[in-house]
C-alpha cells in the first residue's frame, strides 16, 4: 500500500516533480498501472511516459509493484509511492525559509513568520504521519478554523492581544514540564485575510487592510 503521505527532501526530487506531464501521471498512479495504460489515458506518447517513470522511479516518487508478460515482452506495473507529497522547506534551501531573519521572528504580524510557521507545521505533521502509517498508530492531532470579520484595524488589533492573553493562560493552566508520561505538543495560531470564492488570486484584489 502506497503511503499517505511523502515528505520531499531534496531540492533534485522537487525539481523532478516540477513537471505538469508528471504531476499527470502521479495523479493517474494513485492505483497501479503501466507506462501503456497511463500512456493512453493522458494522450501521450509511451515512449515519453516510459522517460517520465524512469526519472519519478529513480526519485522514489514512483515505486514497482511487478512485472507481468504481455506477449514475448514484460510490462512493468508502478504506482505512485504515496497517495500525497509535501515539500519540505528544507528542499528549498534558504529560499524556503521565510520568517527566519531576527527582524521576522520578533514581529508576530509579519507576513514572512506566519509563512514560516505554517511551513513547518506541514512538515512536522507529513514526517508524524508518515512515521505513524508505519507503527501502524495514529496521531492526536487537533484544529480549528474560524472567519472573524473585525470592524476596524483596531478591533483586530485587540483581538490578537485578548486572542495572545487567552493562550498563554491556558498553556500555563495544562503545561507540566514533569508529567512522568507527559508529551509535549505544539500549538500554532495565524491570522490572515481571507479570500471569497469570487475573488482571484491575483493579490491587487484582496483588500490587505
């Protein structure tokens, strides 16, 4: 069984995902399947399916799950070796790293920290999943999601601080830093403006204020 998750590591193994043909053909080897069949479903031709396995295979994105006769030839069956894929910050080098400057990591309204956090915490949660899939466990986990539509800067401003106040408290009220069978998780809060299903992507038409 392909993984649920897999954590990319390695700025070569990004890049050779960075494709849309094999992002397509990662879609289309959820289940098992041959460079002929995968060939026939996109539209493309077998030999460029055949190169595109070859280098997801030797990337670990692709794996082998048999080789069965057809005719006086055998066909390689592959799947993709994970149902999803996360890359990693660390695949990015110090391009993905943002947040990291002293400046960013003192101001908690900056863009780049928020980025950051949200980051790692897709990192973490790929690596303990992955580990989890296979003790064969699963993992606490928790979230919450909310639209707060503020009145006024300075209303979202208060917010954040009551928001801050209230946090702190409950942490000092649970924290144990001597529970004999305690383990530590990590709590990570973000603010941003939100984006309506009718508007685009482009950022000059989201309202920043």
């Amino acid at each position: 069984m392909a993984a649920a998750i897999q954590v990319i590591q390695s700025g070569a193994t990004a890049a050779t995902l960075f494709s849309p043909a094999r992002m397509q053909i990662l879609e289309n080897l959820a289940e098992p399947g041959s460079a002929s069949g995968v060939a026939r479903k996109l539209g493309l031709p077998r030999q460029q399916v055949n190169y595109h396995l070859r280098e997801l295979e030797s990337a670990g994105l692709v794996e082998l799950v048999e080789e069965r006769r057809k005719g006086n030839c055998f066909e390689r069956v592959v799947r993709a070796a994970a149902r999803s894929y996360v890359i990693s910050p660390e695949a990015l080098g110090t391009l993905g790293k943002p947040g990291a400057t002293e400046e960013q990591q003192r101001d908690r309204f900056s863009v780049g920290y928020l980025v950051a956090l949200a980051a790692r915490a897709i990192r973490d949660l790929a690596m303990l999943s992955s580990r989890a899939e296979k003790a064969g466990k699963r993992i606490s986990t928790m979230a919450m999601e909310v639209d707060v539509r503020f009145a006024s800067p300075a209303a979202r401003s208060e917010f954040a601080g009551e928001l801050a106040q209230e946090v702190a408290r409950l942490a000092a009220k649970y924290h144990n830093e001597s529970a004999p069978v305690g383990r530590r998780f990590r709590l990570v809060c973000g603010v941003y403006p939100a984006i309506s299903a009718n508007e685009t992507a482009d950022a000059t038409s989201v309202r920043m204020q």
